[in-house]
C-alpha cells in the first residue's frame, strides 16, 4: 500500500534535514483547500516553493512534481496530470502511479513556481544529477566474514540460497550473459531510454549482481536478478531516471513475491527519493542502500537518509570501520566493504575488485535474500529486525551514532 504524500513528505529524514521536511509541511499548510485559489490567480502568478532551485548539480529546466493523494483510479490520476499540463502550458516525460504520485517535467523555472502553488500538488523539487557510490580497485577478500562469529575462517557456509527471491539490482545495467550468473539475471527496465536490454556499460551495477547472487561471488546464489538501469552509458543519471526505475520496480513488483532490492545511487537529500524507496518498502521490497563514502553522516544523503531502507556502511578485514565510510543515526548495519570481488561487465568471464559502502550494501541484500527465501512471507520490518537481532557488536570505531552491527546470518540457516 502506497503511503500518504503528508506521511512522508510531513517527516523529517532522520536527522539533518529536519529543515526541508518544515518546508514541505508549510508548503502543504500554505496549499489548504482544493479551492483556495481560482485557477486564474495562480496562472496570472501565484508562486510556491520550488524546492533545491539553486542545487549545485541541478538539471536545468527539469522538475520532479509530486501530487498530494487523492482517490481515483490511475486513469483519474492521468486525466488530473492532463489538466495540470493543460492550465499551465507543460508536456509530462514521466506520469508515476506506483513509486510516487506524480510526474518529471521539462519546463521554465516560472512555469515550475506556479505549478508549486497549485492545490493539487504536493511539492516541486529540482531535478539534480544522481551519482553512483564512489569505488576503488584493491586487491580481493572472501565472503566469509559474514558466516564467522568470530572473524574469517577462509570458507563461507550455508545452507539456504535464496529460492523463489526476487533481487532488483536498481543500477547501471547487469551484464547478464556472464557466467557467474548461470542464467539467474534478466533484464527489468531501462530507465534510460525506456527500451531493452538493461545491460551493462560500465560494471556497477554487474558488480553488485554477482555480490547479490553470483554463484561464485554471491551470498544468495538462487536468487532472480532483475536488472533496473538507471545509469546511462556515457552521461550522468537524474533524480527524476531514479525515480522513474524505482516506479517500474514497484508497478511490476508480483503481489505477495518476495523481493529485495539494492540501490547502488547516491545524492543530496531528496524528499522525492526518499519517498519513492519508502513506497518500495510499504509495497513488500526489502531495500538495501550504501551509507556513502565521505566520513560523514549517512543522514546527508539519500536514500541513506530514508527511514525504512537498510543503510549500510563499510568495514575493513580487521571489523574496523572504514576511514572513508558514512557513519551516524541514519546508518542500520556494517557489511565488509573492502576489496570485493565480483562479476564485471567487461566480459562472460571478467572480474574486478572494488571497495565501498556500495559493495557492502549487496552483502546485506543477499542476506535478506536469504532470510526471504527461508521466510517467503515475512515483512521488510522482520527481515531487518532479524537482521539487527543476530548481528555481530563486533564493529571497531562504528563512528558517532552508529549502531554496532556487523552483518552475519548463521551456515545453518
């Protein structure tokens, strides 16, 4: 079930943005009624709030309008899109039913002013550049720590795999022929271009797929990988691409189907986003996101910042806290984010070795994976409250705020 615009929109990300979360209640305080204003005062020139317009990595002339709920069908919801575009002069890219309740944009900054004033809608906010988690080549370290109690014992045990799971791999593409995958990977959605295949041109998101489920480099290794691109081969990713990916994920999401999903992306905090991964969770996805790699708060960027979303940092091979590692309240759990090894987009047999809180985040998907697979009913809140209950207090300098989880789940399970 989709949550209230107000729900999300009305609460402060766990910390350090408690300001935009104010703004958008006074902008919904401020809307009131549908009949505060006639339609020919906010056309001759009522302006709202348009929020991130000055965002260093903003997109020009590009918006994410989220409407305020409403009942109706999804074919009321266009007609009202329909009405929006014809009383202020506007063509939508992108109508959204499922992650949010609203539409992408490309239009001037005054029509964008006055379309924030219109009672129907929620927010405007700017669309911005979205980035991938930064990485690094290094040299490779087994999976093994998250079966061990008490450190690496040169094996990784099991027992479940991950049976009858979906895993969204919301990313750059999988490479899906490659051999780590044994026909497990398909393609989703393009967010892109709208078209298939969803393949990968750069390695992330493959990387992240052999974490998830490889079957030499993965926790789950019978899990279904979906491939959500949202990464363009050549130029940079948008709020609005994300979004898009996301709002596919949930509309094509089969009802009671165990799901997680790991989204690779990082941004400045977005209420848009954020609310879009909380409507992945309120739809039954467990979702697993990196913490971010500044050495700062995890809460400073989204979807890190997301409540319901499993936020996880980095550690080293010694349990400490990496140096670069995001850290604090918004963070949920640690995961070895060092020296990781996986599939590569660049060949059927290709690999790569890489370190960030970007190829921790997979472990914990793969995880959930496997804790779905033996639990096909349980909630995104049981699985991460399972997750939190056996975790090891092992983490080393887990930084201010931090909760001390280290990921493991038991060979027996």
């Amino acid at each position: 079930m989709k949550l209230h615009w107000h729900t999300i929109f009305g609460r402060a990300h766990r910390a350090g943005a408690a300001t935009l979360g104010a703004a958008v209640v006074l902008l919904a305080m401020a809307a009131g009624p549908a009949a505060a204003a006639p339609v020919a005062d906010l056309a001759a020139g009522t302006t709202g709030v348009l929020l991130d317009a000055g965002h260093a990595e903003r997109v020009p002339g590009s918006y994410v309008v989220v409407l305020k709920e409403g009942a109706g069908s999804a074919a009321d919801r266009r007609t009202g899109v329909t009405r929006l575009a014809e009383r202020y002069g506007f063509r939508p890219d992108q109508i959204w039913h499922d992650a949010l309740n609203g539409f992408s944009v490309r239009t001037t900054e005054p029509v964008a002013r006055r379309l924030a004033a219109d009672p129907a809608v929620a927010v405007v906010e700017q669309d911005r550049l979205t980035s991938l988690a930064t990485t690094q080549p290094n040299a490779p370290w087994n999976l093994d720590r998250i079966d061990a109690p008490l450190g690496l014992t040169g094996t990784y045990n099991f027992t479940s795999v991950g049976t009858g799971v979906r895993a969204y791999i919301v990313d750059t593409g999988i490479q899906i022929g490659h051999t780590d995958f044994g026909g497990q990977a398909v393609y989703g959605y393009d967010a892109v271009d709208g078209t298939l295949p969803a393949n990968d041109c750069t390695g992330h998101g493959t990387h992240a797929a052999g974490t998830v489920g490889g079957t030499t480099f993965g926790v789950a290794k019978n899990v279904v990988l979906v491939a959500v691109k949202v990464f363009d081969c050549v130029l940079p990713s948008t709020l609005s691409m994300l979004i898009n990916g996301i709002n596919w994920m949930i509309a094509n999401h089969p009802a009671g189907q165990p799901a997680v999903a790991n989204i690779g992306v990082l941004t400045s905090p977005t209420a848009a986003l954020d609310a879009a991964v909380a409507n992945a969770v309120a739809d039954g996805i467990t979702v697993t996101v990196p913490a971010g790699n500044s050495n700062a708060s995890a809460c400073n960027v989204s979807p890190a910042s997301a409540p319901t979303a499993l936020t996880v940092g980095a550690t080293l091979t010694n349990d400490n806290r990496a140096s670069w590692s995001n850290y604090g309240t918004c963070l949920d759990i640690f995961a070895p984010g060092e020296r990781i090894t996986s599939a590569w987009w660049s060949s059927p047999t290709a690999t790569q070795t890489l370190s960030g809180t970007s190829h921790a985040a997979p472990l914990v998907a793969g995880v959930a994976a496997r804790v779905l697979g033996n639990n096909p009913t349980w909630t995104p809140a049981q699985v991460s409250s399972y997750l939190f209950s056996v975790a090891n207090p092992a983490v080393l300098n887990p930084g201010a705020g931090s909760p001390n989880r280290l990921l493991y789940l038991s060979p027996a399970l």
